[in-house]
C-alpha cells in the first residue's frame, strides 16, 4: 500500500510538536503585546493584481494563484494554448506569499479607524511555491510586527528592542542584529560607479560576501559583466587594510564602513536607533547592534533600514526586515512611512525544546476496565478543576510502551485507578 502523505513541503503536527509550537506562540504573542502592538487578521488570499503589483520582489513568482470559479477543464486546456491570453482571464485570487503585502492592503482598507501611528501584529500562515528541500517549505507561519506611520528612528528601535526582548524570553538570550539602510547600499554603488541597471544583480552578488569572500564577489561580478572600472573600485574598496567588523555601534564605526558620499541624514538615522535601542536595553556599550555596510536583504520594497537577527547558537538569522516606505502608497495613493520585523518562527521554533513542566501538571488515568465511567469522569473534572491536564488510558499489557507514548505527548505524571478509588487515594507518580 503506498504512503499516504500530506502534499509535498507541507506538514503534519503530532501533538508534541503542536503543543511546542503553541507555547512558543503564546510567548511571541505576549511579549509583542506588552509593548504596545495590537494583532490583527486578513485573510489567506489577496485579489491577485495586488500579489502581482510588482512589491513581492522574487516571492511574486512563488504564489499559489487561484483559477476562477466556474472554469471547467476545456476552458483551462484552451487558455494554456493562447500565449496572449493574460493570467487574470484565468486566475483572480492568490494565497498570500507574506504578511506584508496583506498589511498594506488592510491599512488602506481601514486607515480611517486607524491610530496615527498603527502597532500591528501578524501571526498566520503563508504559501510559496517553493522547492520542497530541508527547511524550505510551502507553508509556513510568519510572526509579522510593523510600525505605520512613523518615520522616524523611534519606530526600528521599538521593532528591535520587542524582537530582543521576545528572544530573551523564548531563552535564547545573546542575540545581536546586523544593520544597514538600502540608501547606504545605493550610494555606495553609485560612488563605485555601478550603473542603475546592473544594480540588482551586482546586489544578488553582494549578498554572497560572507559566503565567497570579497576576491570572490569581484569574480563573480566580472563574470556578470558588472562595469569593469566599477568592480575595480569596489574590489580596492573590501581589500582595503582594516576590519569588516563595525563594532562598537556608532557613527565612527558606521562612517568608517562606507564610501565618502554617503548622505548624512542616512548615518545620523541609524545613529539614532543604536542610541534608542541602547536606552531601552539599559547598557552603556556592548550595544546588541553590528553595523553591516554589505547586508543586502532579499525584498525589492526596502527603501531605509534593514536588519537581521543572529544568534551565537546558529549560523543562519532567525528574523530580519527593514523599512518600506514605498509600498503602502501603492494601495492609498499617498505615501505612509512603514517599517516591519518578521521573526523566524520555524526556525526558532525547531531550536526550542518544552519543559517538562511549562504547562504545570499534565496527568495520564492509567484505569481498570472495570471502573465504572462515572467514577472515572468524576475524578477526572476534580484534577482539571486543580489545573491539570488530564487523559484517560485503559490499562494495556504493555504499560511501559503506554507511558511511553504518553511522555512523548507532554504528559508529566500518572495514576493508576481502580474501581472505588477517591481523589485523596490518587498517587500521582512522575513520567521519566
């Protein structure tokens, strides 16, 4: 009989994980909440114009797109013959590819009943069509904080500081976040001379410094065809005689990271937020930021900021995002500063391991056949009046391979009943 599965890059939960991710969630919510960001839901499709609209960056050539209602087989066959026939004519809805498109979309619908300055939380799940491979799925929950309205330093620092101090209580203190701002990224190209339509590609090459080297990158660009004299420049410019590390944050660091030309207004920007989150987190020195003149960032909609979340434990972030200005403009028709955070929950999420005892007492009834249901249900309601969480197991031959299971499931303790047993006669006994 072959395996039945669920589709491919996508998964099951047995409890024990469900519960695990549960209780990651349920920290995530509570700390975004404590600082001020309020969640909100859309739904899981969005009209496919605005997934299309041209700010999904690559994700766009990912999304899960819906054929319209009503649309019989004969018609699909006829339409995938007509090389000009536009895909609306076939699909009028996709699955969200990200949160952060739905966001724009729900802040034009609803401004009006709006704060000036919104706090939102997004926690659901979305869909890419990727190629399923390890740690690349095609549903996959997104935990989404963002800042609408504020232009200012103010609101990446708040995203940080509540990004931090989330990962301080899921107890993976110790993590930093790599910053750079897209406009730096643009001056810099252009004092090397890049010209404007090379610029995507010479950043898909940028992004491998880490991973190739700077000899490397100046390789790949020749190989890309990048402006000879350009790649000259800014191959002298990463083979220049000192560190790549920028640290401690400031502006002597942050200066010292970029080409002369660079505006001002971006360093004092990014200034600003180390000085903010540094406040918040109460330290003189030892700021929990690293300035990174190379961080690139994968979306096409950044316009300032960007960051990154590391972790000492894993060599991979375990979040990122950056300042999008841009976008919630193209719903409204007038621009709103926008900025958002999306920590890495499936990441996180496979890092943790449950306590034992995060949900208190968890209790398997290990009963004869013969004890009667009233019994059975009555001693039950008083454990889960006391806060328990309690099963019910029939006594097997096998009772080891039962509180196995069991302690796979959660479960903390157990008690064996027979017919007459009372609550006070109930021996709880812990599961190792």
């Amino acid at each position: 009989m072959a395996a039945v599965n669920p589709p491919r890059g996508m998964r099951d939960f047995l409890p024990a994980d469900k519960t695990r991710r549960e209780r990651v969630l349920a920290v995530i919510r509570e700390r975004y909440r404590a600082h001020g960001f309020d969640e909100i839901e859309t739904p899981v499709m969005e009209e496919y114009s605005r997934l299309h609209a041209g700010i999904g960056g690559d994700n766009e050539k990912l999304a899960f797109n819906i054929l319209k209602r009503g649309l019989d087989a004969d018609a699909v066959r006829a339409a995938a013959d007509d090389a000009t026939l536009d895909v609306t004519a076939l699909a009028d809805l996709g699955l969200r590819y990200d949160l952060t498109v739905p966001l724009a979309r729900f802040y034009a619908t609803h401004r009006a009943q709006l704060p000036s300055v919104f706090r939102s939380i997004q926690i659901a799940p979305v869909w890419r069509a990727e190629r399923p491979q390890k740690g690349r799925y095609r549903q996959f929950m997104q935990c989404d904080i963002d800042i609408i309205g504020d232009a200012t330093a103010r609101a990446e620092a708040e995203l940080i500081v509540a990004s931090l101090d989330t990962l301080d209580a899921l107890g993976l203190e110790g993590g930093t976040i790599r910053i750079n701002d897209r406009r730096a990224l643009d001056a810099m190209l252009d004092a090397f001379g890049f010209a404007p339509d090379e610029r995507p590609g010479v950043l898909i090459t940028i992004d491998k410094l880490d991973k190739i080297g700077p000899d490397g990158v100046a390789a790949e660009l020749r190989d890309r065809g990048a402006t000879p004299t350009a790649v000259d420049a800014f191959e002298r410019f990463l083979l220049r005689p000192q560190t790549r590390e920028y640290t401690p944050y400031g502006e002597r660091q942050i200066r010292k990271g970029l080409p002369e030309g660079v505006a001002d207004e971006v360093v004092t920007h990014l200034v600003a937020v180390g000085e903010a989150v540094a406040a918040a987190r109460g330290v003189a020195h030892d700021i929990p930021l690293v300035f990174d003149p190379f961080l690139v960032r994968g979306m096409g909609y950044y316009t300032g900021t960007i960051f990154e979340l590391a972790h000492p434990s894993v060599s991979y972030s375990l979040g990122g995002g950056g300042r999008y200005d841009g976008m919630i403009g193209r719903f409204l028709g007038q621009q709103v500063p926008a900025v958002g955070f999306s920590i890495g929950f499936e990441r996180i999420a496979d890092l943790l391991v449950a306590s034992a005892d995060a949900e208190g007492t968890s209790v398997v009834l290990v009963h004869d056949r013969d004890v009667p249901v009233a019994e059975l249900l009555t001693l039950k309601a008083a454990l889960v009046a006391e806060g328990a969480r309690v099963r019910l197991e029939q006594r097997t031959k096998n009772l080891k391979a039962l509180l196995e299971r069991a302690t796979s499931d959660g479960y903390t303790a157990f008690a064996t009943v027979s017919a007459g047993t009372r609550r006070e006669a109930l021996e709880l006994k812990p599961l190792s």
